[in-house]
C-alpha cells in the first residue's frame, strides 16, 4: 500500500498545540522567581503569579494562532513544543496552564463571556488519558471579543491543591484578551452595500457565471474573482440527497480567495426567479451573511469551508462585498427527483472481514494505551488494479503514536487503505484519472484518539449511528489542510466512553459521507473484534 509516510510524519509532528523554535516572533520569559511580571502579544495580556515563569508563542503551521504557557516552575526550552499533558511530567507541588487559541467559530461549544471565571468543578470532567491517573486536569472552551479558545490546566497532585488553583484563578481573573475589529457589527457596515443581484422575470434563462479553475487544488470554481464559490459543478449545486433540517437543504460549499485581495468580504445570497433568501453556517448558529475576515500576513490562497443553504431548486446568486471589490457569481440549483449528480455517484462497495494483520494490530495498540481503540469489523477491498488487468493491491494497516513508548504525546490510532491516490500534484492530467480514488482502487480510512483541538467548520451530525461533528473534504488536494485535519478527507468527530474520537475518509466524490458513515458503524472495541 501506498499510504504516505510523510502523512505519519505530519501527524506525529502536529501533535503539538503550539509550535516552538521556528516561532518568526521570539518568546516572552521570566525566569522562576520573579514577581508579578507580565506577557503581552498578539492582543493577549497576562499577569504571571509571583515564582511563575511563561511566555506567548505563535507557530507557523498547523495552528498559527497565538498560545500562553505558564507555570509555577522552569519551562522546557523553547525548542520543546507545547504539547499536553507536560512532557517533563509534574511534581506533586507543580501546575502547569495552556491557553491555546483556535480557529472554531464562537457558538454553542465556545461560549461568548465578559469575564474568564475562575476553575470550577464543571472543568474538571474532562480527561486526556494520556494524563496520568494521579494529575488533576482541567479543560474549558470559551471565546470572547470573537475569538475562540481552548483552557487546559494540569495540576501534579489529584484532587488540584488549593494553594495551586487560587494562582491558576489569579492568573486567569488578570486575562485581557483584545476583541477583534470584525467581532463589532459595526466593522461590518460599510460592506452592507444594497443587494443589486440581477432579478428574473417573465420566464428569464438562468444564465451561469462562469466557471474556472482558477483556484488551485479545488473543483471548478464560479466567478471571476476575487471570490469563487466551489458548488460541485460548473452549473451550480445538486441538492438531490443532501441533509434538511427545517426546510433548508445544507450544501456543502468551498470559499477560496485570491492572494491579490487581502481585506474583508461581506457575502449574502438571494434566489433570483422568485422570493427566497440563502442561508449560510460555518460551525456556529445559521448566519444570514458570511462575514469573511481580513488576511493575516502572506500572499497564499484562503479557503473557508462553509455550508449554503437553500429552500428549494431555482436561480440563486451570491453577492460579495469587500473594501473597493463588489462580485456576482449567478448558479442554478437543482432540486428534481433522479436529477444527474455533478459527479457520477460511485456504487456502494461491499465490506469485508478485517485482515488478519490489521486486527493484530489492533490488540497491539490496545495493549498500550489506556484508552479503547476502536476499529472496523468490516473493510472495502479493491476490484482492480491501477491499470485494465493489473491485480488489486492489498489491504494494509499501519499504527498512529509508538505503542511502545506511550509518553510520546502523538494522536493513537490506526489507518487503513490500499494502492495511492490521484491529487492535483499527479500531473496536468489528474481530472481525468481521478476517478482511481473510488474504492474500486484506492482507499484512506483512519481512526484516532486526537491529541489536539478540533478544527473549525464543524457541522453537527449523525453519522454511524453517533451524535458528532463533520468537516466535509475542501475537494482534492492538501490546500486548506488544518494542521493534521487533511483537506482531502471528510471527517467525524464523536465522544464515546468519556473519549473524544475523529475518523476520516480520503474524498472520491458523492458517496463520500456515506461510504464514512458505514465505517463507523463498523468500528467495535479492539478486544471484540474476532
């Protein structure tokens, strides 16, 4: 199988919640002993407690968002990444605080709040089981002045000293986090210029932008910049057996912006043949605009993954307003019984009993970690090789982390897959052949204990038979990757027996989500897997 090392190599290097010495910012440090220094960087201020030491990093890839580290003892080197739990491990009088920020929209899983509270019980239900037994933990999501954080805390003693919790309260009560400009409404308001979409009457044709492949690594693209919408075809969206909820079909959709435009963009849709508005969601509630911010820093592509969504089928436009730029993209969006998918839906595969290796592997892995590992009874296996006649590959498995060597803090767990895939960097004739991503040819599934938040745009689902949250493939290509979360893979998240667990499946098309979904049903404790 050709399930590419470097992607092992990604995961055990973006098992990190703040990258270290490659920061293009040097750190802020005080050494033990000090007495009530400050940090301040990247729109966070903090006073250390007295004999803590901490600074303010950012990496550069994976989470390029700012984190605080702090602690009543001598941190590691900065060339040791900020990982949890503490990769020196923790005296029975030590603590040791994370204050990582992170790209999930705020919302019901990051709360908005005026005020950081102190620990309560509440933060305490929550445990890595890679924290050892005798180590109080601490976790709590919240945002506020629209950015969104994730709070961990490990104390060496269990239950959490009193002595140590009142210097994490103090810590916390002197947190000033600099809102956003774009979290006012009133940022917003000048790009709130009249809709001016082209209406149609008396029988008009719906007449399509048109379409591109502009932008790099994804499907065809409509408009001409420097927006484009991603819907699935040159024509517009399918809408044929995608999820309703309360009348609104949720089609997936793809944003990717131009380097050549950095600023903000306001976008609102509307259905042009009769009266009906567009919805859009991002992770949080449903918006009625997508409000797109500035660009950081670089001259790179941005992509935002995003969901439309649409009463029925008719003449749709999206309006996209930024600072001197004014867009139109006009798609159709079909609704009709049968109507042709954009991609030909693959046949569902059959699935067959796990290899003998693979549950092998799966004994082995369990046997290591405290944790259930949780694997697939059944799997698909290939049809046909690469080429008319050539024999299918076979069916291999390989281990995520080092079960022999457990304080490694990397996600654990196990992929699955044969042959290799077909990307963009395959060669000028990649859409042709890309069809080999079916699973007649080629598969990527894997299943794992994360080791760091979640990614942002996530849709709550159901998939498998559990309750979770979905991040629906960009299209081909790494391009809009979120650290370890591949672009080119639609993902699960679920938590099962107290453990967060994600699953994903490399994208080959319509039946992606629903070829996932069977997956998971299949998965079963290591140890009941026969």
């Amino acid at each position: 199988m050709c399930l590419r090392r470097r992607a092992l190599a990604l995961l055990a290097a973006t098992a990190v919640l703040a990258a270290a010495a490659a920061c293009s910012q040097p750190s802020t440090e005080h050494p033990t002993g000090a007495a009530k220094e400050r940090l301040a960087r990247a729109g966070l201020r903090v006073v250390l407690p007295r004999d803590w030491q901490g600074r303010i990093v950012r990496a550069e890839r994976g989470f390029p968002s700012p984190a605080i580290e702090a602690a009543n003892f001598r941190l590691a080197p900065l060339s040791a990444s900020v990982v949890v739990p503490s990769p020196t491990g923790l005296r029975r009088s030590q603590v040791r605080l994370v204050l990582l920020e992170v790209g999930n929209p705020p919302g019901r899983h990051f709360p908005p709040t005026r005020r950081i509270r102190p620990l309560s019980p509440a933060d305490f239900g929550f445990r890595l089981p890679e924290v050892r037994a005798g180590h109080a933990f601490a976790r709590r999501h919240f945002s506020q002045g629209g950015r969104s954080f994730s709070l961990m805390v490990e104390f060496g003693a269990r239950p959490a000293p009193e002595g140590l919790l009142r210097g994490v309260d103090e810590l916390l009560a002197s947190l000033r986090i600099d809102a956003l400009p774009w979290a006012n409404p009133a940022y917003w308001r000048p790009l709130r210029r009249p809709l001016t979409l082209p209406r149609l009457i008396d029988g008009q044709r719906c007449q399509p932008s048109p379409a591109s492949d502009s932008a790099p690594a994804v499907a065809t693209a409509l408009g001409r910049g420097p927006a484009y919408a991603v819907l699935g075809s040159a024509g517009g969206a399918d809408l044929s057996g995608e999820i309703v909820r309360r009348g609104w079909h949720s089609h997936k959709t793809l944003w990717a912006f131009a380097p050549r435009y950095r600023g903000p963009l306001l976008i609102r849709g509307l259905r042009l043949d009769a009266p009906s508005g567009v919805r859009f969601h991002v992770g949080g509630p449903t918006l009625i605009e997508l409000r797109v911010p500035p660009a950081a820093t670089g001259q790179r592509w941005r992509y935002l993954p995003s969901d439309t969504l649409f009463r029925t089928g008719g003449c749709y436009g999206f309006q996209i307003d930024g600072r001197g730029v004014s867009e139109k993209i006009v798609f159709r969006v079909s609704l009709t019984p049968g109507s042709p998918r954009p991609v030909a839906r693959a046949p569902a595969p059959r699935l067959w009993p796990l290899p003998e290796r693979a549950q092998q592997q799966c004994t082995r892995l369990q046997a290591h970690v405290r944790f259930v590992v949780l694997c697939p009874r059944r799997l698909p296996r290939p049809t046909r090789g690469w080429r008319s006649g050539d024999r299918p590959a076979p069916v291999s498995s390989d281990i995520f982390g080092s079960p022999q060597h457990p304080q490694l803090h990397t996600p654990y767990g196990l992929e699955y897959g044969y042959s290799a895939p077909v990307e963009p960097e395959s060669g000028r004739n990649w859409r042709k052949l890309v069809w080999h991503n079916r699973p007649c040819c080629f598969l990527h599934f894997v299943v794992f204990v994360p080791h760091v938040p979640i990614p942002s745009g996530l849709v709550p689902v159901r998939l498998g038979g559990k309750r979770g949250q979905a991040l629906y493939a960009h299209g081909y290509g790494l391009h809009g990757s979120q650290g370890l979360y591949w672009a080119n893979h639609s993902w699960f998240f679920w938590r099962q027996q107290g453990t967060q667990y994600a699953a994903s499946l490399h994208y080959f098309g319509p039946g992606t989500t629903a070829l996932l979904a069977r997956l998971i049903r299949e998965l079963r404790p290591a140890d009941t897997i026969p």
